[in-house]
C-alpha cells in the first residue's frame, strides 16, 4: 500500500475552499483540503482539541522529543498551527479517515523556526501506523508544495534515532544532507528539491 503510486496520482485531488493567506498573495487560492486513497486532509479548528490531545500529544512515542504536556500546551500549539494557516496561507492539517472521519493526527507544511524554509510534518497516532499513511499524506503534500506552493525547496528535521520517519522521507525523495541544530536539538536536515 505504501508504494501505491499509481492510486496516490489518481486519487490526490484539491477540494474547494482557500485560506485567509493575510500578506501573502501569491498563496492565495491555496486548498483547505486534500483528499487522497484512505486520508482527507482538512483544516484544524479547535474542535480537533481533545482527539489530539488524548491520541498525539499525550503519547511519548508520536510527540517530537518524547516529552508530553497538559491539555493546555496542546491547545497553544493547535492555535499556532491555525495562527500559522492564518497569516501564511499554508500549514498543518487535521489528517482523518476519509471514510470515517476519524482524527489520526496532524500533517502538513510550515515556516521551519519562522522561515524561510518550508518544512514537512507528519505525525500520526500509534493506531495508524504502519499501512503506508505517512507515505500516502507525504506524497499529497510534496505534490502540493511544488505544484500550487510553487516552492523550489522543502525541508525536513528529524530525530537520528527516528528511522520510521527517514524511511518516509526517503520514500518521498529526500535526501539527507547532514546533522545541524533545530528546535533545540541536533537532528537530522533532508532535503527535497522541485524536480
Ligand atoms: C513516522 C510516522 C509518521 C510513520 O508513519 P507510517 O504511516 O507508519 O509510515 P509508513 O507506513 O508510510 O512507512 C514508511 C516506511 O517506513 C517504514 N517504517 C514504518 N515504521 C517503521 C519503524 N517503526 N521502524 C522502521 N521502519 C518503519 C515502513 O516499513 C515503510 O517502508 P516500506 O514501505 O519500505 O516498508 C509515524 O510512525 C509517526 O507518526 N510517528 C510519531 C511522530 C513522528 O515521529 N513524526 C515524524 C517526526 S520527524
């Protein structure tokens, strides 16, 4: 399922509706949602508070340094994301079932540590891992980047120890380029660049 390029191409559609994309206008028009086989990939409110409190940010192994924190540190950091969707025009999304609507985390693309660069995020909850979701949403939003983003570069960090998400990375056509220091610890930058 992973590598099931032929029905991620036909199946990936843009679905109507643009963000605000304040001060940015060559981003307007930019989707709200992205459909692909098994996901949708919609906007976060905060209604989402709960779902990825209880299964993303109360989980040791899905948060970014293992470290959990209260309902209140999640809605902060779900308001930064819409903030960031706000004023940029892109973001981080809610990623749910598509058939059942139910919330499995949170993906997109942001403003690496206020920018320039664009990095990709993926994080998911332990019950959707390993069926080639990450995979699936990565090639969505890589699609996006250098299709209607128009960017000519995105990044991405990750933990050394990380090798699932490497994996994914791999699979979507980055490459490593070397250890630096990023969101306070040293990590891993890949790279992927329009082809
Ligand atoms: C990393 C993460 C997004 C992977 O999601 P996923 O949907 O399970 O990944 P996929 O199923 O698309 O797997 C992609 C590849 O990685 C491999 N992989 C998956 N989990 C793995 C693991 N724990 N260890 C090693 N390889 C793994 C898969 O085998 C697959 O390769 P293959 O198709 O050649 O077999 C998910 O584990 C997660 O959300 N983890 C916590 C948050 C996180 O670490 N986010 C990334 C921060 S940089």
């Amino acid at each position: 399922m992973a590598g099931n390029d032929i029905s991620r191409s036909i199946q990936t559609q843009r679905v109507g509706g643009t963000f605000p994309a304040a001060g940015r206008p060559n981003l307007r028009g930019v989707s709200v949602e992205l459909v692909t086989e098994h996901l949708r990939l919609r906007a976060l409110t905060s209604d989402d508070l709960h779902d990825l409190h209880d299964r993303v940010f109360s989980d040791p192994d899905v948060t970014w340094d293992g470290t959990t924190g209260t309902l209140e540190d999640t809605r902060r950091s779900l308001e930064a994301k819409i903030r960031h969707v706000d004023e940029h025009g892109f973001g981080m999304m809610a990623v749910t079932d598509r058939r059942t609507g139910e919330l499995y985390g949170f993906a997109g693309l942001q403003h690496m540590e206020g920018g320039p660069d664009v990095e990709i995020g993926y994080y998911l909850a332990r019950r959707a891992w390993g069926r080639g979701l990450a995979t699936e949403l990565g090639h969505a939003l890589v699609d996006m980047a250098f299709g209607e983003l128009k960017l000519t570069r995105v990044v991405a960090v990750v933990r050394p120890e990380n090798t699932a998400s490497q994996n994914v990375l791999a699979k979507l056509g980055f490459r490593r380029v070397g250890v630096e220091h990023h969101y306070g610890a040293e990590v891993e930058l890949w790279t992927r660049s329009a082809s």
